[in-house]
C-alpha cells in the first residue's frame, strides 16, 4: 500500500497532546477532518493514528490523536511526516492532479520539442501552484501551473508539455 505525504508535525502545541500541522496537502480540509487515520513515519516503525480534533491556527493546522490527549504521548513525533494511505484518496476532475502525480514529470518545451528539466517540487501560492523545474546545466525554473503555461500533462508518459515565458 503507498503512502502520501499531506503534511509535517513541527511542533507541539499546549499540553493537551495537540501538534502543529503544516499541510502539504491540495485537500486540507479532507486530510484532516475528525476521525480520519493518518500514519505518522516514524522510525523503525510507522504508527497508524486517528484524528481526534482538528482546528486551524494562522498558518498551521492544529491536529490532536485518540488516545494521545498529552503533550508526553505527540512530543516524540516532532518533525516527522504526516501521510495518508492509497485508498483514501478521491477522484479528480480530468485537470486535477495530485502533487505526488506531478513532481517527477518530465517537463519539454513546446516550441523546441527539447526536454527541458523534471518537476522537483510544488509550491502552492494563492493565485495557482507554482512548479519548481530542476534543469539540466541551469538554475531551476519556476512555471506557474496555468493553462497558458502548462499545455498538456500526460501521466502515462510521465512527461508535461509547457510554454515558456519570456524573460522580460
């Protein structure tokens, strides 16, 4: 069963065994509802966990456990990964795509047809996410992911086709 990263615990929050959640998740508000199960990677063992409360708090998630009502029960798991199984993920519309789907695309320029770099990360801003393209010989490129830009995305090839812009 595959894992999916949807966001990192950086720290404890009071002592009521609720941690600090940075989402890197598009679905927020779905990964982290009242009951949901999450796996937090820990080593050696991964440990399968379920959502007991959950509230938002400026730029974080506040995210508390069953069963880990303590600040004693969440302090271990500090700058662990939060992930969420295979199955529980839902169905897109045919221009959705899940981050995990996108880093590793190969990305070609339409214009020359060259392969111009491979998605390495995605950095979601207000306005639309923003693709961070590690380049071959270069600095990375950074493509915002709209419709002028990003052409044609086919997963089964692994590659996404994109229309540079000019450098002003």
């Amino acid at each position: 069963m595959s894992l999916y990263k949807v966001g990192k615990i950086v720290n404890t929050h009071g002592i009521r065994g609720e941690v600090r959640v940075v989402p890197t998740t598009d679905f927020p508000m779905e990964r982290f509802k009242k009951n949901n199960k999450l796996v937090i990677v820990t080593k050696p063992n991964n440990i399968e966990v379920q959502i007991a409360t959950v509230r938002e708090h400026k730029q974080f998630i506040l995210v508390s456990f069953v069963n880990m009502q303590n600040i004693n029960d969440v302090e271990q798991y500090k700058g662990c990964e939060l992930m969420v199984t295979e199955d529980l993920q839902q169905d897109l519309s045919s221009d959705e795509f899940y981050y995990h789907d996108i880093i590793g695309l190969k990305i070609i320029d339409n214009a020359s047809q060259e392969v111009i770099g491979t998605v390495s990360e995605i950095l979601p801003m207000p306005a639309n996410d923003v693709w961070v393209v590690t380049a071959k010989g270069s600095d990375d490129i950074l493509l915002p992911f709209i419709e002028d830009v990003v052409t044609m995305i086919d997963l089964e090839q692994g590659i996404a086709k994109v229309n540079l812009l000019e450098e002003i």
